[in-house]
C-alpha cells in the first residue's frame, strides 16, 4: 500500500517531517462495554521517525552587478528503514538532496520506484518540501522476497527573482529574493534492497494501560498511557477526530468542551473507596452541649468573613500532570484580615510542593492552556510547550508558570470586560462587546480572541470582530458548540404561578434568530436544562423532559413520567451530566440515565436508605437518599454524591458518594460520607485515577490507588523433612490517610474507610460488614532451583495478618519463600521474601531416631535464661 500526492505532501502537511504510524490493536478493557481505561488491553505502535534535514544549504553568491546563472551539482540521498521487515509491517522510506534549495524554494519531480520481489513496480512523483529538499513516504510490505527502491532527480532551473512556499511569486513582500539563477544537474542515489520475511520483526514493547500503583511523570517508555493522562478540567482544541479516536474511547460523546456537560476525558477515576489522604480545611461536624443532637456546624453555615466565600471549595480548581492547584484561606501577616493562598500538592499524597500569596491583583487561575511550541524544521510535527495555569478576571489576562507559581504576564483585556466571554476551547475565549446604543446596527460585536502568545496588546490577539445580532451569548447549559447553536429559556408566570416557557435558538456565530416557540409546561429550573446532540432538553415541572431539535425547533421526544412522588414534580439538581449518548439528571430519589436519541430513560440509580431515615421513596417504596448536586462523568462511570437543596439539621446520616458504571447504572462502589452542599458538583475534582471530594464535615478526601507493604517470616531454626512450615506475614496499608492499616477487599473497603475516618463501627452502622483481607499468593525456590506455587491464602481484614501451614517442604537445603500481593483497585502490589533452611533428619546421637527440635528449643531457651539472671546479677552488683 503506498500514499502520496502529486503536490509532495504526504498525508498533510502537519505530519511533514516526523511520522506517527499508529497501529490500534485494542480489546476494550471494560468489564461492561468500557467502564474502566485500566482494564483494556490496549496496544498503540507509536515509532517517531525523525528525518534529519540536510545540514548544507544552498547558497548562491550575490553578485555585485548584472544576474547571473550557475550551475550547481548535488547529490542524492535515499534511506529505508528497516532493511529487514515481515510481511505486512510498514517501511519508511526517507529521500533527499543536498545541498538543500534554499529557503522557500523545493526540488520538483522527485521520482521513487518501488520494486517488488515478482518484477512489479510502482513509480511515483513528489516534490521536496520546502526549504531543506526532504520527503519521505510508508510503504506497506505485501510480498515475501527482497524488494528494490530507487530515487533519482531529472534536475531543474531556478529563475531569478521572490519564492515564497515553494513558488516564484510577483509580489514585493515576503519570501526569499534571489538575485541570481541557478541550474541544478540532475542527480540518482544508490538503491536500496529490503528483504521481506514471514515473521514480524518486534519493535519497541508496547506499555500497557497501568493497572498497579504509578506516579509522575510518565516518560516515553510509557507512551501508550496517553488516554489517561488528561487534566482536569478538559478545555479541547475543537479538533479531536470524531471518527475514529475520540468515538473509540467516547462514543456517542460530544468532543466540544462545555463546563455544564460535567464531562472529563483522558482521565481515569477511582474504582474504589479507599481514601488515600486527606486533609482539615474547615471546623465542621457536630458541636454538642446546650445544642443538642442537631447541633451540626456544616462549612455553609458558618459566619464566614467577607473575604471567604460562603461556598468556599475545598477541592483543587485544576488538578494538572499529577498537581493539584488550590487556593487556601490564611490570616494575613499584616493585619487581623485574611490572606488567600496559592499552593500546589502532589495529588497522590497531599505533599505540598510550593505555596505563596495571591498579591493584590492576582486571581487564582481556574484554566488550562495548552500552547503549542515550534516544530523542528518547517513542516514537522508541533511539540507542546510547557502548559500555562491562567485567570480571566475583572478585565485582565493572567497567566502563571505552572511549575513555580510565578507570574509571567499580566495583560488587560479592554475593551472586553470581566472574563472578556467564554473561554470555549483551549486557548480561545469568545465574547460580546458593547459599542453603545450610538454605533446602531453595529452596536455588538462578536470578538473572538486567544490566550496565546506574550503580547500585551489587545487588538493582536484578536481573531475577529463581526456584527453580533444579540447583546450576549447564552449560557454554558443552552450551547452546542459542536452544531454552533445557543438558546434560551424564558419562563412564562400567570399570576404569580409558573405556567409556560418561551424557547429561542440562534447561530452562535452571528446572533442570527433560528425559531422561537412557547409551549405550556411550567418550567423547573433554568439550570436543569441542557443543549446537547443538536437538542435541547428541557425540564418541564409536569415531571418529564422534552427535547427540542435545536435546528429547527420539533420536538423530538419527551420522556415518560419521572417516579411519583418525589421526581414527578421535576425537583432535583439545578445541573445536568452530559456523556456517552445519555445526559445525567440528579433528582430526589436518585439519578436518571436519559438517551439523547430516543429519549428513553436507560436506568435509574438509587440508593437505599435506613428506615426512617429520610423522608424519600424509591421506584418500590424502599426509603432512598436524595441527590441533587450533579455529578461528573468520565472513564465510563458517573460520580455523585447524595444532597438536598437546603437541609435542615439534624443531616441525614449515612449520604453517600458514589461511583456508577454508565452503561448499566449498576453501583461501582459507594462509601457513607457526603459532599458540602450549595456547591452544584462543584466539590468534586478528579485526574490520574484519584477523587477529591470536599467532604460536609470539612475535610477533603482524597479516593484512589494507595501504596501497600507486604512482610513474610519463616521459622528461624531448620526444620526437619516431614515438617509442615508455618509461614506469617502481614499485608498493609501505606497510604498517609491510615498508614498501617489492615489491606481490605474491596466489597469491605467502604465500611473500614468509615470506621477509620468517621468513627463508625468497624462491621459498618448497622454492624453487618465482615472485614475480608486481601489474597497472597506464597510462592517457593526449593534447594534444586524448582520455582512453584505452595498456596494463596487470604489476609484478616481486621489486622491485615495472615498465616499458612499447608506445606511440609520435600528436600533438604534452602528455600527462598516469596509472599505476593498482586494489588487491585484499592492498593498497588507488594511482596516480600524471607528464607527457610531444612534438614536431612535428626542431628541427635541417641540412635532413636526422634525428632529432639523441642528439646533443642528448651535447652537454647535455659541457656538464655541463665544468661539472662548472669547479666541482671552483674549489673546489681555493679550498682553496689
């Protein structure tokens, strides 16, 4: 198989000199369609091949009068790689000139011929690129037998005069201008043979997707592990290939950022609820005494300063590479008021690597940029430069270096105000500017600019500026970016009663009215709508929703009754989750899973509550914890936690977080602790495989994949052969949050976690947990170099300890016994060795054959308590 064109340009000229040649061979790793990214086979053949330009340029002397033309020899270069190949692989074929034709000039009418093993050919034409005289092209290997590649170059004239890309222009401006011709002879590099075998030739072993405890930074050993190391939140390019890539991992998912979409790609979640870490931010929890029972001080309640808000997060605003950035408040060094700070910690352990003060006019940055760096030589591939953290505020742009903190420029904005618009991909931000009601029909004005590059004026980050039919853009939850269509939802009141809403949709792009409609349902809440898959969905306060074709206006669909009574009445959270073809709805009772094409609910999760403990009934009658935050979807799963829109002590006890599987609705995991409420999803962050929940009781937990500490012992005296050896050992927890704790199953994980962190008893509330430990599997070297396998035992989940007694060893000499925990969702793997020495039989001289190991035991133990009274007896004498 070849490819190429007749301009040169193979693939596009994006690709030019560095070729990815991406082999996906991957087994979906979800237990259910693709829940989880670390449990998916997946192999990606990624070999970077550089092509080094030629280093020698073509010059021509400037003559200091009349044009003149010279002849230049050059010479002709050709390289394939590998020599040797299997049959199917692909080649890379690599040709070039040198010297090389000159900045913005090519050489035309390169010629490859590719022969095969039966006397076959293909012949083809490409031009250089410009500038350095290289190309290159794959080549698919179909046919056993060694093959022939040929590269020659029929010579050409270059006129005098201005080249720019290529080409001999008649402008004045840009370019190269030469003053002189130049006759290039032509020219043939020496053949290549390539032998084809039946076998694959290995490359570089592919790194799995990790499934044990990992860290940053990730080198390129391990470049298969992209899909999972995202950052949260996700602003995209705007340029992610639906067809193929992005369907395979999210399918049915929009690849346009929107915040109100509550959606993280490239970032794996928590498949667990071991707490990892955590830290205090706010006095919280139940303050006792005259009070009473209902005496909970919860962080919304409190009477906080004018300079703490109220809804103050306890959670990362950007979790990036492996860093969480936070900001903090602190009493200030100066005065009596408080000082917000800056810090960034390592997301796995909490350890905080910098802190500083935000200055008077720096605002903690809540955005992402990703810029993109210059490529080697013209035409190659864009590297990424390092990723900036930044802030759009109050009408300027900040940006900060990532690594340190520090802050590297500080820009205004005007005449955009505030956040200048919508920061609606990486890098670009979309707004609406207001020339006064004097500038008539050209009063508002579309802008649309970027946080890239250093400058600091304004007007040159503009990309453009058109007429805008509207005086503001709408809301994150009424844009489709993907179709470029924004709405709105106006509700209609009759007597002081919600009645009715007015629907109106317009191109994003140019404010241009699309439809505007008004139907009879009384609307819920402004925030429980979304737009999404060219529809808008909206809550009607009947208790279903209805979708609107956000084109044209038709209603498409609307869904059966939400469940009586408590769903029906369209109570619930004032957000929406977006993802994986179904869109998200936290109600009173629990979450609804709704398709965007047809409209159908696919599941509903509840939670089932204590009796009496909460006043909401589920789909049969159970009581059931209400969820009304919204919740974030990624890695295949769903997590929430449980809520009420403004509650009243005493709180209910046991809330949940939860995990859910997306495709089926089924509970991945749940552990008894809560979110601090008003916040709207809001305390939730998640990247490289670990939550942070801000918790009610103020305290920010840290869910994920801790490190684990397995230890073996053997008995320290031979053993004789017959014996049974009785091995001990222990399994445990290393993570800060509860270092030394027992390793737990994950079916036990939720109730340990609650015994550790909130004081619950250790079998879970209602007492009916049984702590399981985790498997070890015990392992031998026998004296003759045998390695096997003498049993896997299971730890006690109540002290982590384990012990085995099943083996009786079978020759004489030194064993090497190995215990290994092999690691799961909760801890990464562990082992230890420790070694076992057994004799041939007894050592004893009376000729009875008995085994005197007890007795030897005894003898040693007298022995030592002789020594023993010796020792205290020297030391009294010696205080006299």
């Amino acid at each position: 198989m070849q490819k190429f064109d007749g301009e040169g340009g193979w693939f596009n000229s994006f690709y030019r000199q560095v070729y990815y040649f991406i082999v996906l061979d991957i087994t979906i790793w979800r237990k259910q369609k693709i829940r989880n990214l670390k449990n998916k086979t997946f192999s990606l053949f990624a070999a970077v091949l550089l092509l080094t330009s030629a280093v020698t340029m073509l010059t021509v002397s400037t003559p200091s009068n009349a044009q003149q033309e010279y002849i230049v020899d050059v010479k002709a270069f050709l390289s394939a790689r590998p020599t040797t190949i299997g049959l199917g692989q692909e080649l890379l074929i690599n040709f070039w000139m040198s010297p090389a034709p000159g900045a913005n000039r090519q050489y035309h009418d390169y010629t490859i011929t590719v022969t095969k093993p039966d006397g076959t050919s293909t012949t083809f034409k490409v031009n250089s690129y410009v500038a350095d005289g290289t190309n290159w092209c794959p080549w698919i290997a179909d046919q056993v037998g060694d093959w022939t590649i040929t590269f020659s170059y029929p010579g050409e004239h270059f006129a005098p005069g201005r080249y720019l890309d290529g080409d001999i222009i008649t402008g004045t401006a840009g370019g190269t201008v030469y003053a002189d011709g130049a006759t290039i002879k032509p020219a043939s590099a020496k053949s290549v043979t390539i032998h084809v075998q039946e076998d694959i030739i290995p490359s570089w072993t592919e790194s799995p997707l990790p499934t044990d405890y990992w860290t940053r930074p990730v080198g390129e050993e391990n470049r298969e592990w992209w899909p999972i190391l995202g950052s949260f939140p996700w602003w995209g390019d705007g340029t992610s290939d639906v067809t193929s890539t992005w369907n395979f991992y999210y399918p049915n998912t929009n690849p346009t950022y929107n915040s109100a979409y509550g959606f993280v790609p490239w970032v794996s979640g928590p498949e667990s609820a071991h707490v990892v870490w955590k830290r205090a931010y706010q006095i919280s929890g139940l303050m006792g005494g005259d009070w009473g029972g209902a005496s909970s001080v919860n962080p919304d309640t409190l009477g906080l300063h004018s300079s703490i808000s109220s809804d103050w997060r306890m959670v990362p605003t950007i979790i990036l590479m492996g860093r969480a950035y936070h900001t903090i408040a602190k009493p200030a060094t100066n005065g009596p008021d408080m000082q917000t700070y800056w810090e960034c910690y390592d997301i796995r352990t909490g350890e905080i690597i910098w802190e500083r003060p935000l200055y008077p006019g720096e605002v903690a940055p809540n955005l992402i940029e990703y810029a993109a760096g210059g490529s080697e030589v013209a035409g190659s591939e864009i590297r990424p430069y390092n990723p900036n953290i930044i802030s759009i505020s109050n009408g300027y742009l900040l940006k900060y270096n990532a690594n340190s903190g520090l802050l590297m420029y500080n820009i205004s904005i005007a005449p955009m105000t505030g956040s200048g618009g919508t920061y609606y991909m990486n890098g670009y931000v979309l707004g609406i500017q207001d020339l006064g009601a004097d500038a008539g029909a050209e009063r508002y004005r579309l802008i649309n600019w970027t946080t890239l590059g250093s400058t600091t004026n304004f007007a040159g980050r503009v990309i453009s500026n058109v007429t805008y039919a509207r005086s503001a853009l709408p809301t994150g939850q009424l844009t489709d970016w993907e179709v470029g269509i924004g709405c709105t939802v106006t509700s209609i009141t009759q007597g002081g009663m919600y009645t009715g809403m007015t629907l109106a949709a317009f191109n994003l792009y140019t404010g241009v009215s699309l439809w505007n409609k008004t139907i009879n349902e009384p609307i819920y809440s402004g925030s429980a709508n979304l737009a999404d898959h060219g529809k808008l969905a909206v809550l009607s306060a009947k208790g279903y929703y209805i979708a609107y074709d956000l084109k044209t206006g038709n209603e498409v669909w609307r869904t059966k009754p939400l469940d009586y009574p408590w769903d029906e009445p369209g109570w619930g959270a004032y957000s929406m989750t977006s993802g994986y073809g179904q869109f998200y709805w936290d109600a009173q009772t629990g979450i609804y899973a709704i398709d965007w094409d047809t409209g159908n609910i696919n599941w509903k999760f509840e939670k089932e509550a204590p009796p009496f403990e909460t006043p909401y009934t589920g789909s049969q009658g159970q009581p059931v914890y209400p969820f009304v935050m919204g919740s974030y979807c990624l890695d295949g799963k769903l997590y929430a936690y449980s809520a009420e829109h403004t509650p009243d002590p005493p709180f209910y006890r046991g809330q949940p977080t939860v995990c859910i599987d997306v495709f089926t609705g089924k509970e991945v995991w749940s552990i008894g602790m809560t979110g601090n409420i008003f916040i709207s999803r809001g305390q939730i962050a998640i990247a490289d495989g670990y939550m942070a929940l801000g918790g009610r009781d103020g305290v920010m937990y840290t869910f994920g994949q801790g490190k684990s500490e397995t230890t073996v012992s053997a008995p320290q005296l031979p053993l004789v052969l017959g014996q049974k050896a009785l091995l001990t050992g222990t399994v445990l927890d290393l993570s800060p949050a509860q270092s030394g704790a027992p390793c737990v199953s994950k079916d036990s994980m939720a109730a340990l976690m609650e015994h550790i962190h909130m004081q619950t008893p250790v079998g879970g509330v209602l007492g009916d947990v049984m702590m399981v430990g985790v498997p070890v599997s015990l392992d031998v070297l026998d004296p003759n170099g045998n390695y096997y396998n003498i049993g896997v035992v299971t730890s006690d989940g109540y002290s982590g300890t384990f012990a085995f007694d099943g083996w009786a060893p079978s020759v004489a000499g030194l064993y090497t016994i190995t215990a290994t925990f092999m690691g799961d969702e909760s801890y990464g793997s562990s082992f230890a060795t420790t070694y076992l020495t057994v004799a041939e039989g007894s050592t004893t001289s009376n000729g009875d054959g008995a085994d005197n190991t007890v007795l030897y035991a005894v003898i040693v133990a007298a022995v030592a308590i002789i020594a023993v009274v010796v020792i205290v007896g020297f030391l009294i004498l010696r205080k006299k």
